[in-house]
C-alpha cells in the first residue's frame, strides 16, 4: 500500500504472469529462484543449472552444435521406437533410480521378515490367506516407506540448495555405508543398522496371531496392516539409507510434479517387484523360501559399497550423477569393489590359511 500506484500495477502485472507461467509449467512454487527457458524450468540452484540453461538458449537460438536450427531435433533427444522422442539429460536420473531401488528392493531386513512371515502363512497351507496378508504386508510397508521418501524430498527441495546439506547427506552415506560393510565382516557386532533382537519375539507374536482360524479377512487384512506400521517404524533404521540418498539426489536434480511422480512411481515399483517375486513364488510352490545369515552379509557388502560411492557422488564429485556416462562408471566401480572383496576374502585368503572375520560368521558359513 505504501508503493505509488503505478508501482502496484506493475507488480500485479508481474505477479499476474508469474501465476499464469507457473500454472502453463505445472509447477509448484515452493522455493526460489525459479527459472523458465523456453520449455524446460528449474527450481532453486544446482552446480548443473548454468550448463543446462547455457544448452537450452543455445538450442533456442539455433546455435546448437554443428549449425542446427532451433526447430531441429536437439543433440540430447534420441528416437526411441515405439517410446518416440526421449531426452537424454532426463535418463541419468531414471537409470540412478532404477539401480537404486533395485538394489534397495533386497534389503535384508525387509526380505528377513517378508521370509519369516510366508514361513508363518505356509503352515496354514491357504494361497488365498498368503496373498491376502502377504499383499496387505507389502503395500503397507512400501506404503510407509513412501512417505519417509517424500518427507525426506520435501525438506531437501527446501535446503538442498545449500552445500553443507550435500556434506551431511554425504556423512550420513558415509556412515550407513562403512556400517553394512563392517557387517559383512562382522555381522551384528558392536553398531549395526538390523533389527535388534529385543524386538523378534514381539514381531513372531503378531505375525502368529494374523493367521488366527476365527479371524475373517476383514480382520486379518486390518491386523496384518496395524503389524506392517508397527514393523516399518521398528525396521527404519536399517532401510533408511537409500531414501536418503536418493530423495538428496533427486531434490539436486529439481524432480518435481509429474517427473518426481514417475521416478517415485518407478522406485516403489522396482523396490517391490522384488517382494512380489519372492511372495508368487511361495503362493505358487507352497514352499518357504530360506533367507539366511550368509545372504544378509552379502547383501550387507553389496549395499554399503554402493552407498560409499554414492556418498564419494554426491560429496566430491557431483557431476557424475548428471550424466549417463558418470552413474554407468560409479555403479561400474562399486560392482567391481563388491567383486574383489568377495574374491580375496572368500577364495584368496582362505586358500592362504588367513581367517578374516569372527568366529560366528566362520561357523555359519561352514553350516
């Protein structure tokens, strides 16, 4: 009210346009600065910014390398048959995901008690009980573990502008990772992110009370999801790690709207693809699958190292998460960290009489 009017109308003006962009784009707001060029938008500042937005004047004014026009085809889009026009700078992030939440899909604790709980359906020899509360079970958890990812996306969309937010989440990487590599080694000593053993007991009591003859499937349904919430809370610290991550990376890229609900879309999609599979398999075999401590140390190994080079991504070296090339290269690194380790601690070391590891994880192995 203090500006002279003129001043007001050219701020309702500006502001006028401002809503009619945001709402052509579909965007949401939420934070500053936000950037429009041509089609594409961005929202807040990421190092990759300047050289997308320098790309897209380029290509708007028709100074995309090698002379093309405007209205030509841009370097980054590909022709994919049957998919039609994708665009290359967009795939980083869809291929981060996809490796992500495919990795994250056998996280030992989540497969520790999906195993423990088709072991509980099996005696009752019912596919139909087992698909009930065995899909009940899964979409409750993955449900749970939804909206920790979007709580997570929503407070990195708001600081994840500032750099010491990379550091932390780098730090938390770090941690996450050095402690399931140190569990490859020594399983469950000293810190360890697993489900403590305070809490079996009580999980083995409500898994058992599910299959109650009486209970009608109304009922086991709404137990079976009151136990699924109990257990997604009891289990986060052991799955927290590649939410973490990946809700950092995907707030670092600007996913936002219908891009950030397609990847997320994807993420669940391939997380659970991997339960399912386990779940038909015992509905169609009647047979219980076995997850022991020896698979949980290798898909212990497999994590962390993934997590450190994620955590070495996002710290040093952030760049690489933005091209097809880099995310190839630092999944390629920690494939082959994974594969050494494996080689001389199981076959080169034993084959020199050297033991490394604990006594525990010595006699498991040889059961």
């Amino acid at each position: 009210l203090h500006y002279p009017l003129r001043r007001q109308r050219q701020m309702c003006i500006r502001d006028r346009r401002f809503i009619d962009t945001i709402n052509r784009y579909g965007v949401d707001a939420h934070s500053v600065p936000l950037t429009f060029i041509g089609e594409r938008y961005w929202i807040g500042y990421r190092e990759h910014f300047p050289a997308e937005m320098r790309a897209e004047i380029e290509q708007i004014l028709g100074l995309v390398a090698g002379g093309a026009r405007a209205d030509e085809p841009a370097a980054e889009t590909i022709s994919v048959p049957l998919a039609g026009d994708i665009n290359i700078g967009t795939m980083p992030l869809l291929l981060t995901t996809a490796l992500i939440a495919f990795v994250d899909g056998f996280n030992p604790c989540s497969l520790w008690l999906l195993t423990i709980l088709l072991g509980i359906l099996l005696h009752t020899r019912s596919r139909r009980k087992i698909v009930i509360v065995g899909l009940a079970f899964l979409l409750t958890t993955a449900a749970g573990y939804g909206a920790f990812m979007l709580g997570l996306l929503n407070v990195f969309l708001y600081v994840g502008y500032l750099d010491w937010i990379k550091i932390v989440v780098g730090l938390l990487a770090l941690t996450f990772a050095v402690v399931n590599i140190k569990d490859y080694f020594w399983f469950q000593q000293g810190v360890s992110f697993t489900i403590s053993d305070k809490h079996k007991p009580g999980i083995f009591k409500r898994m058992r009370s599910i299959i109650h003859q009486d209970m009608s499937t109304a009922g086991m349904v709404g137990a079976t999801i009151i136990m699924a919430l109990g257990v997604t809370l009891v289990e986060l610290p052991c799955t927290a790690g590649f939410p973490v991550i990946w809700s950092n990376i995907a707030a670092q890229h600007g996913a936002v709207g219908i891009e950030f609900a397609l990847l997320f879309t994807i993420y669940l999609t391939i997380y659970l693809g991997v339960e399912i599979a386990i779940l038909a398999t015992a509905v169609i075999t009647l047979k219980k699958s076995v997850f022991e401590e020896k698979h949980g140390r290798i898909l212990k190994l497999i994590s962390g190292v993934i997590m450190l080079v994620l955590a070495y991504g996002i710290v040093f070296a952030y760049d690489t998460l933005s091209s097809l090339g880099g995310v190839l290269g630092l999944f390629g690194a920690a494939a082959a960290i994974i594969i050494l380790v494996l080689i001389v601690h199981r076959i080169i070391l034993p084959r020199c009489g050297i033991s490394f590891g604990s006594e525990k994880q010595k006699t498991n192995s040889r059961k």
